[in-house]
C-alpha cells in the first residue's frame, strides 16, 4: 500500500475510534450518537490526514496519466 491509502487508513481507524468514544459518552437517542459519531470522525480523521501532509509525511501529487 502506498502512502496516500495507508494514511487514508489510518485516519478512518483514528477517526471511527474516537468518533465512537465520543458518540457514546455524550448518548441519548441513537439518532444523535449516529450524528455525532460521524461529525467527530470526519473531523478527527481530516485532522489526521491535514497533520501528516503539513508535517511533510504524505505529498499527494496529481498524475495527469
């Protein structure tokens, strides 16, 4: 796996983990843990991905072919 899909997987890992810690702990109806499991994993697993791209880790480049 090259770079870009590994942290792809990572950051999915991260994010999903801690979106349903936090899904979890805030509860209520499970429309809402739903919600708000996938607002904090999106949010978590971009920050993964933003972090590792400004650190230098992953370059993405575009490849025309």
């Amino acid at each position: 796996m090259d770079d870009p899909n590994t942290l792809a997987v990572l950051a999915g890992g991260v994010g999903g983990a801690v979106g349903a810690f936090v899904g979890v702990a805030i509860g209520g109806d499970p429309l809402t843990v739903t919600l708000t499991t996938l607002v904090v994993a999106l949010l978590v697993g971009g920050a993964v991905i933003a972090s590792a791209v400004i650190a230098g880790d992953v370059e993405f480049v575009a490849d025309a072919e």
